[in-house]
DNA sequence: CGTTTTTGACCTGCGC
DNA sequence: GCGCAGGTCAAAAACG
C-alpha cells in the first residue's frame, strides 16, 4: 500500500457514491469502513489508492479471496485515461452522464473468466482529469495474460 | 478471419 | 405506478 504523492499531481479523490462526506484526505490516511486499498501501476508513473470493498452492500462474498467486491476510483490528472495495466480492454458501451456532459466509457476485461469492469469518464470541465474506476477482480495476473482469444 | 469498436435500444434499480 | 438514471447487451462495421 503506497499511498504517498507521486511525481506526478495526484490529486486524487476517490469518488463515493455512498460518502460523498469522505475526502481523499481522510480517505487515503484513514480507512473508513477499513476497506483501505494500495494499489500501484507498474509501468506506468503513477500509483495511488483506494478502496472499498463493500460500497454498503453486502453481495455475499462468492467465496473468493475474502473480497467479493472491489471497487477503486482513481482521479488522475492528465490525458492519460487509459492507461494500460497489462489487462486488454474491450470497450462494451458508451453513455452519457447527466451532471456531466460527458461520455461514460465502459470496458470490460477481454480475458475469458475475468469479469473485471473499468470505467473511465472523461471529465469536461477539466479534460486533463480521468475519472477512472475499476470494479473486480482478475482472474488470471497482471499483466500475464497476452493472448486474446487462446 | 478474427477481433474489436460504435451506436442504439433495452432493461433494471431506485426514487418519488 | 411512473420516471429517471445508469448499466448492459446486441448487431454491424471496420480494422488489424
Ligand atoms: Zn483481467
């Protein structure tokens, strides 16, 4: 768990639906519902935080690891709204949001048996901001898997 | 040829 | 019960 300031400007605020009372500061510092997360991106110069497991609903862990839901929201600053963990990406639909002019992009994880979410908004206001949120959990590694179809 | 991407429509959930 | 919002899936087309 690396939740310290980048090079880059992390601003980032996690976005929650259920506690729009908690801020990234009190967030990243302090786990709330302890369902803190570090998570880092190899390859990639950034690297930040967080959390959730349960988003207030209890969906029944299918008995996976102990963590039957993993949603992360990242707020990155800049044009880099996909960017590659090693995962392939398969865009399966667009919408727009109503407080923000903007396109919602939806993709899912390509691999087969990887039900992993991702989902990128493209702020408007500040279209050097990424609302980039990943929901799930990978099946196969990261960054392993290579082979699209086999 | 296979795969992926794009737009639309449809469906579900929640709120009121 | 209806409306709204959001989310997902589907078909087709384009691209590699
Ligand atoms: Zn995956």
């Amino acid at each position: 768990m690396a939740i310290s300031t980048h090079q880059l400007d992390f601003e980032d605020f996690l976005l929650l639906p259920h506690h729009p009372e908690i801020t990234a500061s009190s967030a990243s510092l302090s786990p709330l519902n302890g369902a803190s997360w570090g998570w880092e991106v190899p390859g990639n110069s950034a690297s930040y935080m967080l959390q959730i497991t349960n988003e207030g609903h209890e969906k029944t862990m299918e008995g996976e690891e102990g963590v039957g839901k993993f949603k992360i929201a990242f707020r990155t600053k800049s044009g880099i709204e996909v960017m590659d963990d090693g995962y392939k990406w398969r865009k399966y639909g667009k919408k727009k949001i109503k407080h923000n002019p903007n396109p919602r992009h939806y993709f899912r994880c390509a691999r087969q048996g990887c039900k992993v979410k991702k989902r990128v908004e493209r702020d408007g206001e500040d279209r050097h901001f990424v609302i980039t949120t990943y929901e799930g959990k990978h099946n196969h590694g990261l960054r392993q898997i290579n082979i699209p179809n086999a």
